[in-house]
C-alpha cells in the first residue's frame, strides 16, 4: 500500500534518514521502534508530506506522493504532541475539521473514541484548558474520526491513563480486522508485542530489520519479546540487512 | 481556503489582542477629533498615528499569530488540503480581522467627525498597510523557526521602516544637498511602504500646498492621476511579493 524507496533526508548536515527501503501492506500493524533520534519521527513526516525528502520517493499506491495532497484523504494522523488553536473549544475542533473535509453525512464517521474517551463532555472547554493526556485524546480521535485507510499515529499511549491507553490498543486491534494499515511508533516494548504484527527498527536513520514478531520470536528462541527484541539489535548492528 | 480563513478569523476574534486594538484606535481617533476644532487637523494627527501604530500592531500581532499556530498548520498540513491554501487563508484570516478592528476603530470616528475624501484616502491607505505589514510577518514568520528571532526580525523591519530610513533619507538629503536632488528622492521613498502612503495621503489634504519646492516636485509626480496609480502599484507590489515569496518557501518547508 505505502512504498518507501531510497529515502534520504538531512536537516542541515545532519543525515537523519539515510537510504531507507521499505514497503507496509494493509491489514497490518507494524510497530517502528529505535532508539531516540534514530529517524522515526521524520519517516513518519515523510509519509504524510509534512517533511520534503532530498532523495528518493514515497509511493501511496504506486503514485508518488509529492505534489498529490489527495492521498492524505485516506490518511489518518496522531502526533506526538497534538497543539490546536487555544481560544477553540473542543466541539468546535471536530466541526472544523469535519467541515474542511467536507462531511456532510455523519454515517461516514467513526466516532467510537469520541464517546469511548467521553470527549462530548468537554466539548464545551476550550483547547487550551485541556491538560495534555486529554489533548492526547482528541488527537487520537481525530485520527480515527473518517473512517482512514491508514492510520498513522506517533507513540500514541505516550500520557494517556491506563484506562484509555487500553481503549486505544483494542480501537487499533479492532481495525485492523478491517484490512487497514496501522503505523505506530512507540518505546514501550510491552505494547509493541501486545498490538504489532511486524516491528521495523530503525538505528541512525537505516532500517536495522523488519520482521513479523512471531518470526522474532522464533529466530530468537526466548519467550519474552523485550528480550528477544534486545538480543536481535544486539545481533543486528553490525550486519547489514539483518 | 475560504473555511480555513473562516475559522482563523472566528480563533483571533476571541483573542483580545484585536478588540483591544479596536478600541485603542477608536478611543485615540475620537480624542483627537475632540481636542481639536479644526477637523482637517485632527486627520493629519490620526495619519501620524495611524502610520506607527497600523504597521507596527499588524506586524507583530501576525507574527506571534503564525508562530503560535504553528502546531495547528502542522495538523493540517497533515490533511487534504494544498499547502499554499492553508498559509493563504491564514493570510486572509489574520488580514480580515486586523481590517475589521481598523475600520471599527478609524473609519467609525472619520465617517462621524470628518466624513469626506481624505478620510476615505486615510482608511484605504491603512487598509493597504495592513495588508502590507502582515505579508511581510508572513515572510519573516516562514524564514526563521525561532520564534525570539522572528519577533526580533519583525521589529527590525518595522523599526527600519518607520525610523531608520527616513533617517538615512535625511542624512542623504543633508549630504548631497547642493544637488537637485528632487527627483532621487521621489524615487528612493518607493522603497518605503510608509513613506508611500503618508505622500499619498498628504497628496490629498490641502497642508501639502506648505510643503514648499519639494512638496510641488511631489505634487506634480503623485498628485496625478498616473502618479497616483504608480504609487497603488507599488503599495499592492509592497503586499504581494513578500507573501508570494512566503507561500513559496512554505511549499517546500520542513514541519
């Protein structure tokens, strides 16, 4: 669904992304891990178009997507740290974005997290009265709000309670039975195991490996997937193409 | 484009920023009327304030406006939507209110003290520089991701505009002054947007007529009909090339 091909990326002389090949498929989870500053955010900002790369392209269904904003219809998008306009209340931020992708027909809307997270009672609250695992909230559903093709969300339990961070394991195990493509990047290597099929480690901008977990899980031959995720990098970094 | 700029505008209004600017304006316009009984008088004290405060509120307030709303363009960014529409219509956002503010403010008192053609000369040019002044906070906002330095770059440049070149201009003046130098000059201030609308604004009341050699030299340029049209020229010119080259830089941007 989404090809990535020789990607390179430098801020400055600095080389963030460096040569990166990949391709994700729908119906999946894959879960990009690696240390911090190892390239996750900026991938992830390739793909929505919000970083431009120096070379290489980004194919949404065979189409580049540079110069195309029509493909991020079917994309939907929770950042890491989600800031809105402050004097906007709640409500009005999800008639706005309603509004900007002209929905009219409330049918096309998937508003489980809205009422899961019980954001309709704060609707009336202003943006910037919120603290930030209730922004969290709203990112996320948001992101989930139209129903997209992709999801693509930047460590999305990062600040959320317990509680919610589950609703949001299971919202994003339940659409995935839905054929979609779920990227996640995220720290927590509990998680990763819980929700992922396939984990793609990224080490100073090159992909160190993309597997499916049950094969980690095998190759490696231990029980616990923090383990074997740990003994992999190790076995990794001084392979290419591992 | 047009609902983005909707929302920009509903965002900024609940700001106080823009009401307070309002009222300051309109408190400072009506107490200058009121203080004097020669109407034609109180004008060209509300063009001298008009000329500092209009260039400097329009380009600071836009300036901490798209650094403040940074994340925000982020999120869109991230949807369907071209890049250069969503600048565009934060551009008409910011734009559309500083104007309501400087209608509610100027035009309100001038259409009550001192209703006439000046008047109306007055509100267009202010209406001008705001379009001007927010274009070029667009251009500092979209080159610096620093928002201290954005801010900095936004005074210098209102600060330059305002003082230093007419300084400069003066000094120069002063310098060659055995030399006719009539003519540069009326070409040097087309590179100031305020000096542009301050000749033009005088160019309509009747104390240009006490301006001496110099203030015929501009009558005879921009009292004109063809002089006229240049100078609304360059205004717009002044407006446009900034953000044109803002949408630009902003199209390949990093966020």
């Amino acid at each position: 669904m989404i090809e990535v091909a020789n990607l390179e990326k430098s801020f400055r002389k600095l080389k963030v992304l460096k040569g990166i090949n990949i391709s994700f498929n729908a119906g999946q989870v894959v879960s990009v891990i690696g240390p911090n500053a190892a390239g996750k955010t900026t991938l992830i900002k390739c793909l929505l178009g919000m970083v431009i790369p120096d070379k290489g392209a980004v194919l949404f269904e065979g189409k580049n997507i540079r110069n195309d904003d029509s493909y991020r219809k079917r994309i939907g998008y929770m950042p890491q740290i989600g800031r809105y306009p402050d004097n906007m209340k709640v409500g009005q931020l999800f008639k706005m974005m309603e509004d900007i992708r002209n929905i009219r027909d409330k049918s096309e809307l998937d508003e489980e997290l809205i009422d899961a997270f019980n954001l309709p009672s704060i609707f009336k609250n202003t943006m910037c009265s919120l603290s930030g695992g209730t922004r969290q909230k709203v990112s996320a559903a948001l992101a989930f709000l139209f129903n997209p093709d992709v999801l693509i969300l930047d460590e999305p339990t990062a600040g959320l309670d317990p509680e919610s961070a589950e609703k949001l394991k299971s919202k994003i195990l339940s659409v995935r039975e839905k054929g979609k493509l779920i990227l996640v990047t995220s720290h927590i290597m509990s998680e990763v195991a819980e929700i992922s099929d396939s984990v793609l480690s990224l080490h100073e901008g090159k992909v160190i490996f993309y597997k499916p977990i049950t094969e980690i899980l095998s190759e490696m031959q231990e029980g616990r997937f923090s383990k074997a995720i740990i003994k992999l990098i190790n076995q990794c970094q001084y392979v290419e193409d591992c | 484009m047009l609902k983005i700029a909707k929302y920009t505008v509903y965002d900024i209004i609940r700001n106080k920023v823009v009401l307070s600017y309002a009222v300051f304006l309109f408190v400072i316009n009506t107490s200058l009327f009121m203080l004097d009984t020669d109407p034609s008088r109180s004008i060209s004290s509300i063009m001298s304030v008009m000329l500092i405060v209009v260039p400097l509120v329009s380009i600071i307030f836009s300036t901490i406006f798209i650094y403040n709303s940074y994340e925000f363009i982020e999120l869109l960014v991230a949807q369907p939507i071209k890049r250069n529409h969503i600048l565009l219509a934060n551009y008409l956002g910011v734009t559309a209110s500083l104007t309501m503010a400087y209608l509610v403010g100027t035009a309100l008192p001038l259409a009550v003290y001192a209703p006439g053609a000046t008047g109306i000369y007055l509100i267009i040019i202010g209406v001008i520089l705001t379009f001007i002044f927010t274009s070029l906070a667009f251009f500092g906002a979209v080159i610096s991701r620093d928002k201290a330095k954005g801010i900095g770059m936004a005074l210098l440049l209102w600060f330059f505009f305002s003082v230093i070149y007419d300084g400069l201009l003066i000094g120069f003046l002063f310098l060659f002054s055995d030399y006719p130098l009539e003519k540069p000059v009326l070409f040097i201030t087309t590179f100031n947007p305020i000096d542009l609308g301050r000749i033009s604004i005088m160019m309509k009341m009747d104390i240009s007529a006490l301006m001496g050699y110099t203030g015929a030299v501009y009558r005879d340029f921009f009292g004109t009909q063809a002089g006229m049209a240049y100078t609304l020229l360059l205004l717009i010119l002044w407006a446009v090339v900034p953000l044109a080259i803002a949408v630009r830089i902003f199209r390949k941007k990093n966020l």
